[in-house]
C-alpha cells in the first residue's frame, strides 16, 4: 500500500508522463519579444521556469493548439506540453497523480465546473485574478468569489449533419428524436464529456426522462467526446449529431468538409469551460502567464478565427454572430452535481 493509503500504484513522474495523448509544443522559439512582455515581471518569472503543462477538456486539438502557438509567439523561452483529453478522462488522470503526490499538471481546463468544485473542496486549486478578465462578458464573470476558477471556453452544443445524408436535418431537439433517424445518430458520452454531461441534464430538465428514453429508441452511436460526432459524419458513419460541438463543426465546414449545423428552436445549450491553476502547479508564474493570455486580444482572435465565442467582449466572433442572436439556455448550478449524477446513470439504464 502506498503513502495515499491506497493499493495503486505508485507512479513516478516520467511514468504519468506516458499517458495517451501528451503532445509536447515548443512553437514560437525564437519570435521576437514584444516591448510589453519584456516589461512584464511575471513573464520574467515564468521564463525562468521555462515550461507549463497544460490539461485542456475545453477546446479540441487544433484550437488549444493555436491558442499554444500565439502564446509561445507572445512569450517565447517557455515550452508547453499539452494533454488533450476529454474532460473526465483529464480528471481522472489528475486525481491519480494528487493521490500518488504527483505535481504534473499546472492549469486545467475541463468543460464539467464540477471539477473545479471539488478541486477547491480539497484545496488542489490555487487563487489568481486574471488580467483582462474583465473583458468576459458580465454573465460568466466571476464564477467563484475566490477566485480560485475562472471562465476559459463557451461552448454552444447543437446538432450537426451531412448535408448528402440529411438534407433536411431536425431543427429542434424533440424533432431529433421524433423524427426517422433510427441508427442515423451519433453521440458522446455523459460520463466521459463534460458538455455532453451538460446536455443531458438540460434534456431531463427540458422534457424529461421520456426524452432520453425516446433518443435510445433511436439506437444511436455513442462515442465519448462530443468531437466524435464531427468524426462519425465526416467519415460518413452517421447523418446527425446531437449534443454536437458548434464551433468544431463549424470550422470543419470552413475548411470544406461536408458538415453543418442546425441551432436548435428549442435552444442550443451554452455550457461553459472552466480552468483554474493548481495548488501545486510546478511552474505557477507560466500558469498564471497563461491564464491572463486566455482573456488577451490574441487569444480571442484565435478563438474567432477557429469559429469559438470568443472571451473578450470587445472582440467579434467569426461570421459576425453574437451570443444575441442565438437561443440559448444555460443550467443552473444550484443542485447539479446531483442532477448530473442521476443524468449519468439514467444515461446508463437506457443508453448502455
């Protein structure tokens, strides 16, 4: 038995170090500094570090990476390794390691802000105003009175479709499960998804257990994250996508793949990622760094240019759309750890 008190094992640090999926980025080595972060004092102090760890659930792989690549071109002299993941899996990693006292990670991004909940209950986060947060807009400001975590990501979770295979493709969620799309489906999981996670708490609240019930008779393909359904209609495996990345999608589309998206009449789900540094992050000056370049007018323009809304009020998002022209619906904190709890497992009474 080891020193958690626990029988696993205990695993080093180059051994958490080979889990799927580290992607180590060391882009912008040798951009040219600009004035502003040579004046910076907390760049300084991150330079001496000399890398951060990033966990990220929020963005997929080509945004988090672009955001990596802008912020190694801002602050170069700091190499990032990333792990891109979904949610869940990411939280469960990182609980392992703060069980077998292994300090990896130093900023997590999860799309499930029950994460950060309980991260703060057992003091594994550590506080910090991010510079420019202020940019946010006013209704995901200040998501803890401590400050111990923060809005990193919103996520819009609609349908996606094949225009080949769905030509005219459901354009409200009870439609989806009403209409003929029997094996035509495709999902990620609640258990493994934050955002997918978030989406069936909305449904049950919505319409109900009859909703999920109906969806099951729909016998659709469930994969883990919500990514998955881009990657089951591209390879042309499923005609719809529900609980489906808005923004992924759409950048797909951009670059000429045969996808779309349908913004349902009966609200699209604005859930949002949420990050934080942890307590004993390893490098906390870069984590800090990093955290303030999340609400930077780089980042934002990354995020427009990869078709996510973007964090900064002040910066419009890609197409011209704004949060006002889209039906949304957001579910309340109070009560949802317990209500994603029961979505997860009446996910797994009629979903498998």
């Amino acid at each position: 038995m080891n020193k958690s008190g626990t029988d696993m094992p205990n695993w080093t640090r180059r051994r958490i170090l080979q889990g799927t999926g580290a992607t180590v980025l060391t882009l912008g080595a040798g951009h040219p500094r600009t004035a502003a972060a040579q004046d910076d004092a907390l760049y300084t102090a991150a330079k001496k570090e000399g890398r951060l760890t990033r966990y990220d659930g929020i963005f997929e792989q080509k945004t988090i990476e672009a955001i990596i690549a802008a912020f190694t071109a801002k602050y170069p002299g700091i190499d990032v390794q990333l792990l891109r993941q979904p949610s869940q899996t990411l939280y469960t990693r990182l609980r392992l390691e703060m069980q077998n006292d292994v300090a990896e990670c130093d900023t997590l991004g999860s799309t499930n802000i029950l994460h950060f909940v309980e991260l703060k209950k057992i003091g594994g986060l550590a506080s910090y105003v991010p510079k420019e947060s202020n940019k946010l807009p006013a209704a995901f400001r200040d998501l803890d009175p401590d400050h111990m975590y923060y809005t990193g990501g919103l996520s819009l979770i609609c349908m996606n479709f094949s225009p080949q295979k769905a030509p005219k493709p459901p354009t409200s969620w009870t439609a989806l499960v009403a209409g003929d799309w029997n094996g035509k489906i495709t999902i990620g999981s609640p258990d493994r998804s934050g955002d997918v996670a978030s989406w069936v708490v909305a449904m049950r609240r919505k319409f109900g257990d009859d909703y999920l019930k109906a969806l099951a008779g729909q016998k659709p393909k469930v994969g883990a994250s919500s990514v998955d359904t881009v990657t089951d209609i591209l390879a042309g495996e499923r005609a719809v996508g529900a609980a489906a990345p808005f923004s992924f999608s759409l950048a797909q589309k951009a670059a000429g793949q045969p996808i779309d998206v349908s913004m349902p009449s009966d609200d699209a789900i604005l859930n949002l990622g949420v990050t934080g540094i942890l307590a004993k992050a390893p490098h906390p000056n870069a984590a800090r760094l990093f955290a303030d370049f999340l609400y930077s007018v780089e980042c934002s323009q990354v995020l427009a240019k990869n078709f996510w809304p973007t964090l900064r009020s002040d910066i419009p998002w890609a197409e011209g759309r704004t949060l006002d022209q889209i039906k949304w619906y957001r579910n309340p904190v109070d009560n949802l750890s317990a209500e994603v709890a029961e979505g997860i497992a009446k996910w797994k009474e009629l979903l498998g």
